[in-house]
C-alpha cells in the first residue's frame, strides 16, 4: 500500500543514511520502523484491560481463608513486638 507522510528534514537524512548502509530502500527501512513500533506498544492496555477486570471482581480473601490466614498469624511466635502488635486488632 502507497502512503505519503511528512517527517523532519533531520528524520529523513537519518534514515537516508541507514538505508543506504542496511542496503534496503527507504521504504523498507519505514516498513520495517512502523512494524517494530507497533509491536513494542501493542500491549501498551495491558494495564487499563487487567484494571478494568479487577474492578469488577473484589480483591478479599473468601472469609474462611482470611480466618484460616489469621489464625496461623496468632499461633507464630513473634521475636518482634512490632510484628505481634499488627495482628493484634484482630
């Protein structure tokens, strides 16, 4: 496909210059810049695709769990009174 694009002059001497030493035309050279452009930011949404799954989800532990979790926290031995005071409200 035939597209007609403006890049700075300093682009275009640039890539006059690394075509000629890649040996390919300046439209392989564009082609192949576009096609690695693309895949580099086409997981750019992961981010925003997995945020907008886990708002719909909630993020706590299924109750049993959390009790289960909690009661293993309560047995250990502590060396620390720190450590004992950030399970203590529960």
């Amino acid at each position: 496909m035939r597209i007609v694009i403006s890049v700075p002059n300093s682009v275009f001497r640039a890539a006059q210059r690394t075509s000629k030493r890649l040996r390919m035309s300046r439209s392989q050279l564009y082609s192949k810049a576009v096609e690695v452009y693309v895949k580099e930011h086409s997981g750019d949404d992961t981010t925003e695709r997995l945020d907008a799954i886990c708002a719909k989800r909630s993020s706590r532990l299924d109750p049993a769990l959390e009790a289960l979790s909690l009661e293993v926290w309560r047995r250990e031995e502590w060396s620390c009174c720190v450590a004992r005071s950030l399970i203590a409200p529960w």
